[in-house]
C-alpha cells in the first residue's frame, strides 16, 4: 500500500486536475464492470471540483454516487449533504447518474440504518471513494474520541451506522467496512492547518484522528 501526496500551485488546478482523474477511473472500471460507484464528501470545501466533474464525458446512468455521510434533516435543509450534491454535482450530464440518499426520512438515522447497510453493500467495493477531512481529523462522521467512532472502525462494523454523540444533529455514516474496500481512494484537503492536521494523524491512533484509518493506499490532493 503507498500514500501519494499531489500538491498543486492553486486550487482550481486540484479541482479540474482530481475531477479528470475521478472521471477517468470511473470510466475505465465500466469498460469491464457493468456498473461503477462514487462516495464523495459533503461539505463546502469540494463543490467546485463536483462542478466540474457534473460535466464529464462518463456513462453516467451506469453510476450510482453516494455520500460518505448525511446530516439527518430534509433533503432541502441548509445543512443537507445532499443539497449540496443536487446542486453542484448531480446536475448537466451527472444529473443520469443514480443517487443513493442516505437520509430516508425515517424518523431516526437508527431506523434507517439496517436497510441502509444492504443498499449500500450492494455497491461496494466503492469504485472510487473521495474523502475530506476536518482540521480536528475527522472524516465523514466518524469523529475524535466518539463512542460511535470504535465500533465503526471495527472490520466487522456494518456498512451503515447511526452517529447520535455530536452535538448537532445525528447523522448517518459509511464506515470503515464499507470505505477502506473502494478500489481508488482520494483525499481532498486544502489550506495551511489542515495540511498540519493531515501531518498530525499519521502518527496518532485512529481512534484520536479517524481519517489515520484510510491513509494506506490512497492519494492525497492539497493545495493552499
């Protein structure tokens, strides 16, 4: 297993640069697999690399694109992952693409995770897997020291988990089961403290910085 770490002279250069990439392993795994999957972050930091990507020339009805994470609140809430995704990334070409929402509207994420844990492992291994990261090191919900956090970096954790310890809203999270499988991996960070906090996990546990629990094989993108 190799880290690669990509650093680029400005952010939009790492946008079209990772977006090319992302479209190209996608299309090159349909050549011979019927379908392809794409897991990417929500949050503000990758929009404008889903703005480009949502453009690509992919066979975009043969892929399914689902969240590494979700907020549990209305698809049309301001803090929805998939808000965000609608707007940026499933729309022109990707608009085709499946999407697997992970908020179901269930009335807890714990309802919905069973059902959700065999939906999602129907499309895994992830073909390709986009992570981002937190300054406090986290990645998609699985955060530092949270009770959850242990049980779903187990390998026997289900593909699916509820996060109910944050002090915002519960959410619902891939674990690490269903994550470390993908068969490309990427992780975008940008800026100053969360290159020194990308710095700090590779000798922490993972249990104190989450994301130490991906950096196998994997390939870094960061730019200032």
């Amino acid at each position: 297993m190799t880290l690669e770490f990509i650093e680029y002279p400005d952010r939009e250069m790492l946008f079209l640069s990772l977006a090319d990439r992302v479209a190209g392993q996608l299309s090159q795994h349909l050549r011979v697999n019927d379908r392809a999957s794409l897991c990417v972050p929500g949050g503000t930091t990758p929009a404008p690399l889903y703005d480009y990507l949502s453009g690509a020339e992919i066979d975009w009805p043969r892929i399914t694109v689902l969240l590494n994470d979700e907020r549990w609140v209305d698809g049309e809430h301001m803090r929805s992952n998939g808000r965000l995704l609608r707007r940026h990334l499933l729309h022109d070409k990707a608009e085709a693409a499946q999407y697997l929402d992970l908020y179901t509207g269930d009335a807890s994420p714990e309802d919905a995770a069973p059902a959700l844990s065999e939906a999602v492992a129907a499309h895994l291994p992830l073909t390709v897997l986009l992570l981002g990261m937190g300054t406090d090191m986290h990645t998609a919900s699985l955060f530092p020291d949270a009770s959850e956090t242990v049980l779903a970096l187990a390998p026997d954790a289900p593909a699916v988990m509820a996060v109910t310890s944050n002090r915002d809203e519960p959410r619902i999270t891939l674990t690490a089961s269903a994550l470390k499988g993908a068969i490309n991996t990427h992780l975008l960070i940008t800026g100053v403290d969360k290159r020194e906090a990308f710095e700090r996990a590779q000798s922490l546990d993972p249990t104190e910085a989450p994301i130490r629990a991906f950096l196998g094989d994997i390939t870094v993108h960061w730019a200032e």
